[in-house]
C-alpha cells in the first residue's frame, strides 16, 4: 500500500506537464492517468518489468550471485530489468548470461512482486541450468557459486520474493 503511494505520488509529480506539447495536464477522469487539455496526450503510470531468476542445477545445487553494491556478502537470485522489445523467457535468458554467464533452459514462472523504487514489477522464475561454467561481469556481479541447501551463504531477508524463490526450491529440495 505505502509503495503504491509512494510510486503515484512519483508519478503524479514528474508528470505535469504534457510530455508532447508542455501544455499542463489534468488528471483523467475515470482512468488512473492524466491527460493533456491541449493536444489529448495520455500518460499512464510508468511500470518498468523486471526478472529475477533462481538458476537451478540437476545436481540440487542452486546459482546465487553476490551484486557489487550488497553492503555485506549476502548472496541472491539474478535480476534486472527487461527491455523493449524483450519477452519475459528472453530477458530471463539475457540476464543470466550477461550478469553469470550460464545459459538456462526450461523455465517456470513462479510469482510476482511490486517494487517502487521507483516504479518496478518483480516477476520471479526458476530456470533449469543448461550449459557454461560461471563468469560473473565484474560489474554489477562481484562473485557468484552453486550453493547445496544445506551449505547456504547469507540470504535475502523474508519479505523479499528473492527469498520466497529461495525457500520455494528449497522446500522441493528437502
Ligand atoms: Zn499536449
């Protein structure tokens, strides 16, 4: 709830004037959107979709990667955003091998979690590892390893879904 508002407050504030003309815009009645009295340009709220995808391993074990900005040496599922143009299976793919290098397989789309900072939608998989040895980008990745259920690093806390993929394939793994 307090993210939702956090992220229409957001919205309403950046989106005052017409994106096309720069006439000021009213908000739209009926619709969650505002609309432009001159030239009837209508802005919706921006939502930017994002994955994160747990990589799984026939041998039980599961990817986790360390991103460069974690304060502390917590491990977590692979994210980022999907671009224009990009299937959820393509960007999942994608991201995968940009921020890890492996290539993935089948994939099974599990749940989904707003998140507005600012405005982003978490869409969370399990992907089956289908080939490549580890190369983390050295970017955004710092370190990433195959973990066995029972040898886990530190972990997201438990409101994340990151967390929530984790536990799901932990709870097969048992
Ligand atoms: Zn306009």
């Amino acid at each position: 709830m307090a993210g939702r508002a956090v992220q229409l407050v957001e919205w309403t504030r950046t989106h005052r004037f017409c994106g096309r003309c720069g006439t000021p815009t009213d908000e739209a009645p009926g619709e969650r959107a505002r609309r432009c009295p001159s030239c009837g340009l209508q802005a919706f709220p921006r939502l930017a979709p994002a994955i994160i995808t747990l990589v799984e391993r026939a041998d039980g074990r599961a990817l986790l990667a360390r991103n460069a900005r974690f304060p502390t040496a917590m491990y977590s599922c692979v994210a980022g955003f999907v671009e224009p143009g990009e299937t959820l299976e393509e960007a999942v793919r994608r991201e995968v091998f940009e921020e890890v290098g492996v290539r993935v397989g089948d994939m099974r789309y599990r749940r989904s979690q707003p998140w507005p900072f600012p405005h982003s939608l978490m869409l969370g998989f399990h992907a089956d590892y289908e080939s490549g040895d580890i190369a983390c980008d050295g970017i955004e990745i710092a370190d990433a390893d195959w973990f066995a259920p029972d040898d886990l690093p530190d972990i997201p806390g438990p409101i994340s879904i990151a967390r929530w993929l984790i536990d799901d394939w932990l709870s097969r793994s048992a």
